[in-house]
C-alpha cells in the first residue's frame, strides 16, 4: 500500500492519459460503424462482405497490428496515434454488426409511413431510423467502450504510455500492489465510461425508457405473480 499512497499522482496521470487515447477510438469506431451498418442493412447482397471483413479486423493480433500499422502510416512505432488507429479498427469490428441489426430493428412499416408523410431519405435516417435504432446501438457502443479501455493498456508493451505501463513495471520491478493498481484502475475507468455512457443515452433517448405508467403495471405484474 505504500507504493500506492506513494504513486497516486502518477496512477491519476496515467487514467487521464488511458482516456485520451480510449475516448477518440470509441467515438470514432462508432461514428465509422454507423454508416457501415446502414449500407449492410441497406444492400443485403453487400451484408455478408462488409461483415465479414469487419469481423477479420478481430482476428489481427493486437500487437502484431501495432508494430505493422507504422509502415502504413509512416508513424513512429512509439506513437499514441498508431494506438488510437489499431483501437478503433478493434471497435469497428466490434459495433458494425450490432449496427446492421439495430436498422434491421426498425420496422419496415415506419419507414413507410415516414415516406408518405414526406420524409426524404436522408431526413428519414436522422430523423427516424437512427433514433429508432439508438438502443441498440448503445448496446453495442457499451461493449466497445469496456473493450477499447482493456486492449488499450496492450500499448504499454510498444512504450505507449497508459494504465498498462503500471502492469509492466509492476512485472519487471515484481510490485504485485503496482500491477493491482492497474487492474483495478482499468476496471474503474471502462464502468466509468459505461455508465457515462448510459447517462447520455437516456439523455438523448428517453423515448427508449418505459414510462411511469408501464413500470407501475409491470411492478403490479410481478407482484401478482409472487402472490400466485
């Protein structure tokens, strides 16, 4: 516990630093997996390709994706960008299919009735199946946001500064206390992130909460089911 009461600037510098390289990949994995899940719901023969190749990203091993992603980008390998790249590749293999699915959700019958009431399709994405899909697609940004934190302490190995680099030193220099740390600051910055998350969600979408009226029925419900 010394090293931690020791440490706690550092451990704060290295949480701030881990969030600044999550933040960017998960906004930017869910903003890329958007328009990629809508073209895989929107033409059927190009789902099976735009899937596919999306769920190959996963399969790259992490740290073989980050000492190849400097030849592409001309980036030294040390990087925090190279690491930023590499985690929303990982994010967008991740949401792209739970993207398709969410504008799969939406009800052939609304985007009908939307047309004839005078929608164009592109007033029709913003304001119908993308609120509508909303739900869903925070589902699937909620696993990217808890994925992304975690592969983000792999660039520790590379000399990427992050929560990681409190595991390796823990290892090398044999600080059980320092690597725990890591963990579980790992740990509170993705629920963090989580919860944030659900907050703006039900910010945004509050049609996607059930009312008082529907809690209250289903309360009813479950009491009279105990009461049987």
């Amino acid at each position: 516990m010394n090293w931690l009461w020791s440490n706690l600037d550092l451990v704060g510098e290295l949480m701030l630093t881990h969030l600044a390289l999550s933040v960017p990949a998960i906004i930017l994995s869910f903003v890329i997996s958007i328009p990629i899940g809508w073209l895989a719901h929107r033409y059927r023969w190009s789902r099976g390709v735009l899937l596919s190749i999306c769920g190959l990203l996963y399969a790259i091993p992490s740290l073989a994706l980050l000492i190849a992603l400097p030849v592409v980008t001309g980036l030294r390998t040390t990087s925090p960008l190279n690491l930023v790249i590499a985690l929303t590749l990982y994010g967008i293999a991740v949401i792209v299919r739970t993207a398709a699915d969410a504008f799969d959700a939406v009800e052939p019958d609304v985007r009908q009735s939307a047309t004839a009431i005078g929608y164009s399709p592109a007033g029709r994405f913003w304001g119908v199946e993308l609120p509508l899909a909303g739900p869903v697609l925070l589902s699937g940004l909620r696993v990217v946001i808890v994925s992304t934190v975690s592969l983000a302490t792999i660039g520790a190995v590379i000399g990427v500064q992050s929560l990681g680099s409190l595991f390796t030193d823990g290892l090398q220099r044999g600080i059980q206390i320092e690597i725990i740390t890591g963990i579980v600051a790992t740990m509170v910055l993705a629920i963090g992130l989580d919860w944030a998350s659900v907050a703006v969600g039900r910010l945004l979408m509050p049609w996607s909460r059930p009312s008082t009226a529907v809690r209250r029925r289903s309360l009813e419900r479950v009491e009279r089911l105990d009461a049987a």
